[in-house]
C-alpha cells in the first residue's frame, strides 16, 4: 500500500482510531549483515502518538480506549494505513488491530 504524504502539524484520530509513530526497521541481521531497503520487513512495533475518543457503545456512551499516549504497541503487520509527516513515518489503524502493549 501506498504511504500518504500530510503537510499538517497534527492529527487527531476519530472513534476508536490510534496514531502511531513507526519505530525504525533493523539495519543489519543480528549475523551483521547489513540489509537494504528491499529486504527490510514493515515494522510492527510503535508509540502511540495520539488516540480517539473511543469507540461508541450500543447505549451510545463511549467505551475507554486501553491504550494511551506513549504507550509502546505491537500491532497487526498489514493493518491500517501508512502516512508519512515529514522524514517520520506513522500508522492510523482500529484500536481492534493493536496485538499487545509491550516494554
């Protein structure tokens, strides 16, 4: 999928909708072989950037998101959508499509 390029200072996900800031992808294999950018996998590994206000409930209050800002997550490899904010590189996926909080 192709990345989304935004020239805007912030991003405000709606509903249950996470923003979250790539970590960097492996330069080298743990043997010290350098990779190049074709070889290298999509992270799935990030911090959460900014988070929506939550998912709407049947009764139409707001269920809380688990997750938080600066929370480190591990999530689907080919969930939501790539947009790039200058050199940084972002995901906007569902709160559903977050695997695990992780440290």
């Amino acid at each position: 999928m192709a990345a989304v390029s935004l020239s805007v200072s912030t991003v405000k996900p709606l509903g249950d909708r996470v923003f979250i800031k790539v970590s960097a992808s492996e330069e080298k294999t743990s043997g010290g072989i350098l990779l190049p950018d074709t070889a290298k996998e999509k992270p799935q590994v990030g911090e959460v950037a900014a988070v929506g206000s939550g998912k709407r409930s049947d009764d139409g209050s707001r269920q809380e998101m688990e997750v938080k800002l600066g929370d480190k997550v591990l999530y689907s490899k080919y969930a939501g959508t790539d947009i790039k904010l200058g050199t940084e590189e972002y995901v906007l996926l569902s709160e559903k499509d977050i695997l695990a909080i992780v440290n």
